[in-house]
C-alpha cells in the first residue's frame, strides 16, 4: 500500500534532514526533493512555476485539503521560496501572485509552511523532528497519526 501524499511528505522532511547539516540547508533541499524547486540560480523559475508534484496524494487535514493531489508540493514549494526570500515577502507573493486566498485551504496550508520555516530557522524545530511535526500539523486520519 503506497503512503497517502501528506505522510510521503512527513518522510521526505526525515529523509531530508538526514543527509542536511543546516537549518538553510534543509529547507531548500525539501523544496528541492518534495516539490522540485532546483537549487542555484533555476530556483526562481521552478517557484514561479508552481515547481512539480513530486510527491502525489492527498491526506492533508480537511482545512487545508484543497482536494488535488498537489499539497505536497505547495506546502514544500512554500518552504522553499520563504527559505530564500523570508516568510512575509513568501506571504505576499502566495496571495498576490499566486491568488490564494488567506481563508482558503492552499493559503492555510501557506500559513503552516511560513509557520514550519519560522520554527526550524529560530531553532525550535530542529530537521529532525520535522517529520513528526508535520504528521501532527498538516496531515490528517490516516497519515500515521495516532488518535488523541
């Protein structure tokens, strides 16, 4: 049985911060390998993109479910423009250019993407422990979270 799209993305961030030494390192390398945002000077133009549902499925909590199979890689797409350009220009950006509604499902999953770059860049939420943050924030029943 193949993992629903929010617990592959829960296993990217563990993959990820295996093989990363930084707090910078990390989230654009996530960006990299969970929504195909290139490293080096093609960055830019992945973003501008939308980058690429490297990782399909759903399983995202209902508010920020927008019923594609995409959520992986907006959530990791997020991370990898704020990771370059900071949390408020990233939040300007989704909502002027990218025309996500602050109150719809991609900009909450948005919120929560600036939320998870804020928390590893301050050192509250170190890589590795990325993995289950995300399994608690974003994912819903069935990403291998246990009932509470």
């Amino acid at each position: 049985m193949t993992a629903d799209g929010c617990a592959q993305l829960a296993a990217a961030c563990s993959r990820v911060a295996a093989r990363t030494s930084t707090p910078a390192e990390f989230l654009r390398e996530l960006g990299r390998e969970a929504a195909g945002v290139r490293r080096g000077l093609q960055w830019p133009l992945d973003a501008g993109r939308g980058g690429s549902n490297r990782i399909r499925g759903r399983g995202f909590r209902r508010h920020v479910d927008d019923g594609t199979d995409g959520q992986a890689r907006h959530f990791a797409g997020i991370v990898a423009v704020a990771a370059r350009l900071g949390t408020r220009a990233t939040r300007w950006l989704s909502i002027h250019v990218g025309r996500d509604a602050p109150e719809s499902a991609d900009g909450m999953l948005t919120d929560h993407a600036l939320d998870f770059v804020r928390l590893v860049r301050a050192g509250e939420l170190t890589p590795s422990g990325s993995e289950s943050w995300v399994l608690q924030t974003v994912c819903g029943q069935g990403s291998g979270l246990t009932a509470r």
